[in-house]
C-alpha cells in the first residue's frame, strides 16, 4: 500500500500491485513490464476490499 504522497513508478517493479485510496476509494493498480500501468476501472470503498482482490488477483495472475 502506498501513501497518498508516493508515487508507483518510485516505489514499484513490474508485476507489482500498488494499492492507492483517494477521495473516490481504494485502487488496485498493476505495474506492467515497461512500467505501464494498469487498473480496474471502478475502486474499492475499503481498504480490505481492495487487499483481497489485490491478494486473488496475485494468487490468479490476472
């Protein structure tokens, strides 16, 4: 999980899951092999709703 003030491409390796909240919710963002990055399109409205969808998408390599 980062902080509002840490950014993906600093903190994170591709084929890394960042988990990011902002006004709208929780994100799950995936870092890609060229640092591309992306997400689902729609946030989580809590942070353990986010680490489980993190946790199978990791487990699942989705």
């Amino acid at each position: 999980m980062l902080e509002q003030s840490e950014q993906i491409a600093d903190n994170c390796r591709p084929g890394d899951i960042a988990i990011i909240t902002d006004a709208a919710g929780w994100w799950i963002k995936f870092v890609g092999e060229n640092g591309q990055i992306d997400c689902y399109g729609v946030p989580y409205a809590s942070y353990n709703e986010a680490l489980w969808s993190a946790k199978a998408a990791a487990e699942f390599g989705t």
